[in-house]
C-alpha cells in the first residue's frame, strides 16, 4: 500500500466496522476447524497490527507472529502489537516448512504479481492438516480509486481463490463472498459518486455508518456461521486446510 495508508490504517483499524467483521469471520473460522490449546499463527501481510491484536485476545493460547513486507508497518505492528514482527514477503516467506498451524492472509495475496507463489507460500509455512484463512477482493468490476490506493493488483471471483488453493494442494473446507448487505452503497461509493481526490475507503465514519454496516455484518455471519456461503459481495473468503 502507500506508506501514507498505513498511518490511515493504524488511525482507524481498532474501530472501523470493515475490519471488526473480517478480524471475526476469521477468528471463528479458526476456533470452528482449529483444535484447542497453544497453536502457532501467522499474519501473512500483518500490516499495523490490527488483527494480530484481535487475535491474541480471542485465544491468550495463540502465540502470534505477523509479517509485512513494508518496513513502517512493521515498526507500526511491533508498538501496537508487542508480537514478533518479520519483514517480508508473502512470496518468500522467512520460515520454515510446517511451522505454523494456522496461516492467515487478510486483503494482502491480491497485492502481488505471482499470486499462485503466494498461495505455495502460505501452504508451504502451514503444518500438515493446518489451516489457511485468506481474504480479498472481491471482483474486478469492482475497481476503482480504493484499489490504485491500496495497490490491489486483481480483484477475485470466489471461483478463482477456491483454484488457487487448490493448485497449492490445499483442502477447501469453506468460502463465500463477504459485504453482500454493503455492496450497493460500496458500489455508488465508488462508481457512481467517488470523491473528486479519493485516497482509500479506509476511514473512520460518522457513528450511525459505522452501527449500520456493522449491524450489516452481523447478519452475514450469522447466515455464513452456518455453512450458507453468501453468492455476491466486495471481498471473497476462502478457509483451507494443508492436507
């Protein structure tokens, strides 16, 4: 991303109602497929920290390690965070094999060139019978403005992450879309009515849009809770397992 969107990120990530829904849906996906006790997670392109934070108090028995590629994030995590903080890339990841039994990967795998050596990555670094959690954007009609900010270089179809994890010789065990309920307002946002010198989307909005997009949230993860995938929205969701 812009350095500039960092510090954006670092503002806003604890409150902003996008990042309370996807910090949930995964740690549910994970308390839902991981056995209890001490596990050992990695954020694959951790950014300033914010869903190692979520994290580490949805499980004090996760030890918690976060990577990005971009120095200022990494300093920006270790403050916010306390956690170990590597710098890196998803797409030569400094670790070794089998050394995590989770992986997750949130809006970042869409950012590279050699998406599929990402995917090999996660799964590389992931123990057998271990799981991979990753989120991204979610179609490429979508684009806009938001994108050029957060450097995304495609935009997926959920058809395309479920390949993707499959060609690393990962197990699908879940995926869905995500936003359905937000998407026309994130479409008019974008399309229709984009400020006249957009940055990203990543802000801190009035307190009523913030409760109405969260209440949004809460209905899609109580249908998807339930194993019901959502058939459209503004990010795709896809957990897996090494087998």
């Amino acid at each position: 991303m812009q350095l500039d969107e960092y510090r954006k990120l670092a503002e806003v990530e604890d409150r902003m109602w996008y990042f309370g829904a996807l910090n949930g849906r995964i740690i549910h996906w994970l308390r839902k497929f991981m056995p209890r006790g001490p596990a050992r997670l990695l954020d694959a392109g951790c950014g300033t920290g914010g869903l190692i934070k979520a994290l580490g108090s949805a499980d004090p028995a996760w030890s918690i390690t976060g990577l990005d590629y971009v120095g200022r994030a990494c300093e920006l995590a270790r403050v916010r965070t306390g956690a170990d903080i590597v710098q890196g890339s998803i797409t030569a990841l400094p670790f070794e094999d089998n050394g995590f039994g989770a992986v997750v990967s949130a809006d970042v795998v869409c950012q590279v060139a050699d998406r599929a050596l990402a995917m090999r990555e996660l799964a590389r670094c992931t123990q057998r019978g271990g799981l991979i959690v990753v989120n991204v954007p979610a179609l490429m009609w979508l684009w806009s403005y938001h994108d050029e900010a957060t450097q995304t270089r495609h935009r997926y179809t959920r058809g395309e992450l479920v390949q993707e994890c499959r060609r690393a010789g990962l197990e699908v065990l879940f995926s869905t879309y995500a936003n359905l309920l937000p998407l026309p307002l994130i479409v008019a946002r974008r399309k229709l009515f984009p400020a006249r010198n957009p940055t990203s989307d990543v802000r801190q909005y009035p307190a009523v849009v913030e409760t109405i997009f969260r209440g949004m949230a809460r209905i899609e993860h109580w249908w998807t809770d339930r194993g019901w995938p959502l058939p459209l929205g503004s990010s795709v969701f896809v957990v897996s397992r090494k087998t």
